[in-house]
C-alpha cells in the first residue's frame, strides 16, 4: 500500500477528523472545493500525519494530472472550431422538426462527445445550441436538457477519457485505454439503448401536439458555426493521432498522460496563429488541478492512518470474502453515494480500499475497478447534484427560461439511474462471476 507509518492515537483522530470536515464542506459548498481540499491537505502534512517526501513522491496523482492537463488545453483548443455547434444543428435538421428523433440524435452526439471529450465539456458544447433548437422547433427544451445531462455522464463512463474519475482510476491502477474500451463500452451500449427508449417513452406525451417549422428549422445554417474549416480539420487530425496513441498503447507503451500532453503541445504548435499562448492557459481548470491534488493528500493521510486497512477488513467479513459481492457492494455503494455527492471525492478514497482488497485477494482486481466505474459515472444521473454537469445544465437551461427543477430531474434521472444500475449489476456478476 505504499508508505504507511506508525503514527500516534492523537494524529489518527486528528486524520479522521480533517477527513470528515473536508467532506462536509465539499458535500454543503460552505467552502469552495479547492480551498477545503487544499486546506485539509495542508494540515495533514504540517501535523505529521503524511510525511511531504511521500506526499509528492507517491500520494499525489502526476499520471493524472498530466492527462488532465493535455486533455483540457486540446478540449479548449477544440471548443473554438465549432464543430459540436455545428452537428446539433444538422441534428435538427435531419429529425425533420420530429422531437422523439432529435432527442434519440442529441443522445448519440452526447454520448460519443463525452467519451470523446468528457462528459462536462459535452454538456457545455450541446446544451445552449440545443436550447436554440428546441425554441426554433417551439417545443420545451427540458426533454433535450434532461437527455443530454444523463447520457453525457453515460458516455464518460465508457472511457478512460470520458469523466474525472476514470481519468484517475485508470492512471493510479495502472489501466490502459483499451482497458476502459473492452470493459466498459458494452454495458454502456446495453444501458444506453434501455435508457434512451425510457426517455423516449417519458416525454411521448409531452411531444403529441408538436407542429414544427420546416421553414424556421431549415432557416439554421449549420455552417455559420464554423468559422475555419481549415482550423478543424487540423483539430481533428491531432484527435486521431493522440486516440491511436492511446490504442496502440500495447504496443508503443506511452503513457497516457505523455499522449495528451504530446497532443496539447502539437494542437497549439499547429494553430499557433490562431492560439495565442493566453487561450491555451486558460483552457486548464487550475481549480480542479488543485482540488485533486488537496484531496489526494487527504486521501493519503486516511492511508497513513490505517483506516484504509481497517475498511477493507470489515468489507471482507461483511462480503465473507466473496469478490463477486464486493463488486456488487461497490457498483450499489459508489451509485448511491454518487447521486449524492462529488463522485470524483468518493472514487479517490475509493482507490485504496481496493488497491489493498487486490492485496488481501491475490491481485484479483479488474471487476472491482469496473464495478466502482460504472457505479460512479451511472450515479451521477440520479439526482442533479451527483455531478457538476448537471448543475451547469440546469443552470444554463434556468436562464434561458427551460427550468430543469431537482424535483423534474429526480423523477427522470432516480429511476433510469436504478434500471442501469441493475443492468451493470447483471453485466458483471455474468461477464466476471
């Protein structure tokens, strides 16, 4: 497990202390996540609960980290093209004005945009063309809002790519790309399929006495949303090249992390007249960077204190050390939990309670990583506060005037939310057990 040291009775308090207060000022927003993550990691070192030498040699996330980076300046760089824009708009266009086919299309481009991308830069992209759409088309964009929210964090959980918290699994489990892909993206596509059919079945009603403009809708001109065509096909192709590079991981064995970085400095070097050097600076979330560093610290201090240990031996006795019921207790435990709270919170304390179930079950570990996936990225549809996507896109369609209330959501999201938690349930005890 790493580094673990004696400490005495009054640091391991203290740990679980700093550890709780640090939860309730993320989970009740008292505090902005950054400054308590930081604050708490701060006091972990300075009362010799984690030691600074194992703090930035083995509790910190660097893999992680630089992925982070990469991905946000080229995902930054990629939000000028606009290109996602521009295939909403042909979306709409295709359904013929029919919103039960708009919505099954806003599905698919959310979903692959989010495994793509990540799930909160898919519902940045797509939610204020859409709400554009749905008031072109004159019908309610809540329907789209709610669809777009949900399958974008269904998408993210088919990659390694595709949410915060794979990111970080993946690159302190030592997982590959293709880990992510093979594991991952046939449930999602078993999920997707029930979940888009439920809301379609939900919002039928709602759409019977639709009369559309084909006029107003074939009045969008998709192509006004891409300023430079030579810009995108340059974007894209840096895409191409960095996903093969994740691919091919097998066989070149480059780091992820050394991949995204790669494409981010090939992506500006490319467009260096388009891009000046502040753009690129500010397409990096320094606030998530620093909050995942904050809370790994305090990660690692529960570690340091043995608490760690002590929750996997009671999960053990609980389980009676059958790997499929703690896959199973992982998949319900991580969904509920994260419906609730900031997944990526849960998925790092997370990490180390499995990290040491592979030690007491001779490193018998991939279940158990996919089991925590897909608990984490299926939980944040359950409510709107189990992820930050959500509260974005509800707040971007409240101003527009298309209120996604947590009442609206939760009778949508609670029960599609179940439904795939369920199938996740069965996909694992068949494909693992």
């Amino acid at each position: 497990m790493g580094t673990v040291h004696n400490l005495a009775n009054w640091q391991v308090l203290a740990a679980i202390i700093i550890a709780l207060f640090t939860l309730i000022w993320i989970v009740t927003g008292l505090m902005h996540r950054t400054y308590a993550a930081l604050g708490a990691g701060l006091l972990m070192v300075l009362l010799g609960i984690v030691e600074a030498g194992s703090t930035f040699g083995y509790h910190l996330p660097w893999q992680a980290i630089g992925l982070l980076i990469g991905l946000m300046v080229m995902i930054g760089l990629t939000n000028r093209t606009g290109i996602f824009a521009y295939a909403a708009a042909r979306a709409a266009q295709i359904s013929k004005g029919k919103p039960s086919v708009l919505l099954i299309a806003l599905a698919m481009l959310s979903t692959v945009t989010a495994a793509w991308l990540d799930n909160l830069t898919a519902i940045l992209l797509l939610i204020p063309v859409t709400i554009s759409i749905a008031k072109v088309m004159k019908v309610s964009a809540v329907p789209f809002v709610t669809t777009i929210i949900i399958t974008a964090n269904l998408g993210g959980t088919a990659t390694m790519i595709g949410n915060l918290p794979n990111m970080i699994m993946g690159t302190k489990a030592g997982l590959t790309f293709n880990d992510f892909l093979i594991n991952l993206v046939p449930p999602v596509i078993i999920i997707w399929v029930v979940t888009v059919g439920l809301l379609s079945l939900f919002y039928a009603k709602s759409w019977r006495a639709t009369q559309t403009s084909m006029v107003d809708l074939m009045s969008i001109q998709p192509s006004s949303y891409i300023k430079d065509k030579g810009l995108v096909v340059k974007v894209l192709t840096v895409w191409v090249l960095v996903l093969a590079a994740f691919l091919l991981h097998p066989i070149l064995h480059f780091e992820v992390a050394y991949v995204a970085l790669a494409g981010a400095a090939l992506m500006s070097l490319v467009n260096y007249k388009t891009y000046s050097w502040t753009e690129i600076y500010s397409s990096v979330d320094w606030n998530t960077l620093f909050y995942i560093c904050g809370l790994f610290i305090v990660v690692g201090g529960i570690i340091e204190a043995g608490i760690v240990e002590t929750i996997v031996i009671k999960a053990m006795e609980l389980t009676s050390g059958n790997l499929m019921y703690v896959s199973i207790l992982i998949i319900w435990l991580t969904g509920l939990v994260s419906a609730t709270i900031d997944h990526t919170l849960f998925v790092a304390l997370m990490i180390p309670i499995i990290q040491d179930l592979g030690i007491q079950t001779q490193g018998a570990l991939h279940p158990l990583w996919w089991s925590l996936a897909l608990g984490a990225g299926l939980g944040g549809s359950g409510t709107l506060v189990g992820a930050a996507g959500n509260l974005i896109a509800a707040g971007l369609a409240g101003r527009a005037g298309h209120p996604v209330t947590f009442s609206t959501f939760l009778k949508v999201g609670a029960p599609i939310t179940l439904v795939s938690l369920l199938i996740a349930t069965a996909y694992v005890k068949y494909m693992y057990y």
